[in-house]
C-alpha cells in the first residue's frame, strides 16, 4: 500500500483503521512502513480517505505478491485458486475423506490480525512438521512457498515477507498423534516469536462419540493444556458418487 504525499492532508483517519500499524505519521508526513504492511488492502477498500490518497500497486511485484495473497482476503491464490489465505483449514474432508480412526489431522496458524508473521516463522513450523514425521496436505498455499517438500524449507526469498496469518496443514498417523501435539506445543512455546494456533481435526464417529478427544482430554491434562471442542458438520455437498 502507498500514500500519495500530494493528496495527503493528514486528517489521521487511516491511522486506526490498520490491522498490523502499518500506517504511521511523521515530521507531520503520513507514510506505509513497507516493512510491515501486509498489503490486506483494509484502508483501501474501506474508502476511508476522502482524499483518494491511498493506492496499491497493481500488480504486487514477487514476493511482495505473497503478502497479499496471504492478507487480502479478496487474492485468489495461484497455487490452489482460493480466495484469501487461501487455505481449505480441513473443510474438504466429506469429499476426500482424509480422516479417519488412523490418520489425524493438524494445522497450525502463525499470526493474526493486529499482530501479523513473518514467513520465517511459518519456515521453522514446516521444518518441524517434516522432523516431526507430518504429510502436507497438497491443497494448501503454504506448499507453493517451499524449496524443498523434503526439508520443509520455504524459498528463501520469501522469509521477511509478512502476512496477517498463514496456516500450515498436515495429517499424522493417530498412533503418534498424542506424541506430535505435545511435540508441537514444546517447540511453539520455545522457538517461535508469534502467536500460534495448534487445531486437530477428527471425525467423529456415527454415534457423535469422539475417543480421541477424550484422550486429548486426559493427555492435556498431563502436559497442561485444556483442549477446546469446535465441532463442524458438513452435510457431504462435496461428496462424488
């Protein structure tokens, strides 16, 4: 995002409306920190400025492209053609049926609005999904950044780039499920310097009955974590005969 200094007039009312303060005033000049603007186009598409002093440039140059597509949620992604982060977070799972009695998913999301990711934050988490023994799910963005599937490594030109949020999604056999979440938890609460977000996805059995998370239940109390129920239920829309 830019500011037109000559149609600036410094009323301040962009200032607030910013998800990552990206938009700041100084020597009586308001400016974009280039650095940190996620370029999510908020102060733009709110018509905030009555001046039209806001523009974007179109198009984004790579990687500065990435932050977009993982901000605005009006970028379609190149990679999977998903609007916004563009991320499914799990909710193909009635047409692929990922997830079952042996195999878990996972997803975790660095940044949030207010608060944004850099992507080497995402870079440590895909690394520690592959020590960690995780498959990428293939319809995720993030696997478009990486250089190497096999390291979990993303591109390095990509690193400083930053976003609102970005959600890496994996599946684990559930025999080892337990064993990664407290692994994950360990190493968001050491290494990582964002927020995170760590969700399981199961599906639950015919009855409604859900065994895992009673022993996610019993295994967060051991480790010190309450997990939190977020059910969802997909009438099976996707679903090919």
């Amino acid at each position: 995002m830019q500011i037109d200094p000559e149609r600036c007039r410094c009323c301040l009312d962009c200032l607030p409306v910013c998800p990552v303060g990206a938009i700041q005033l100084k020597d009586k000049q308001v400016f974009v920190d280039q650095s940190e603007c996620v370029e999510c186009g908020v102060c733009l598409r709110l018509g905030i400025c009555s001046e039209h002093a806001l523009w974007v440039q179109d198009p984004l140059p790579y990687p500065r492209i990435i932050r977009a597509a993982f901000s605005n949620p009006l970028h379609r992604h190149d990679s999977t053609d998903v609007l916004g982060r563009g991320t499914e977070e799990m909710k193909t799972n009635d047409h692929k049926n990922e997830f079952t009695e042996e195999v878990i998913g996972f997803s975790v999301e660095i940044g949030r609005p207010g608060v944004g990711a850099r992507l080497a934050e995402l870079d440590k988490v895909t690394r520690k999904v592959i020590d960690l023994g995780g498959t990428f799910a293939t319809y995720n963005p993030v696997l478009a950044l990486m250089a190497d599937t096999r390291t979990g490594a993303l591109k390095r030109e990509v690193l400083e780039e930053k976003v609102l949020s970005a959600i890496a999604e994996f599946t684990v056999p559930a025999k080892t499920a337990l064993d990664t979440l407290a692994a994950l938890i360990e190493f968001i609460n050491t290494e990582l310097a964002t927020v995170a977000t760590v969700s399981l996805i199961v599906r639950n059995q015919p009855d409604g009955a859900l065994p895992f998370f009673e022993k996610l239940i019993r295994h967060g109390e051991r480790i010190g974590f309450t997990p939190y129920p977020n059910g969802k239920v997909n009438i099976g829309l996707a679903r090919q005969s």
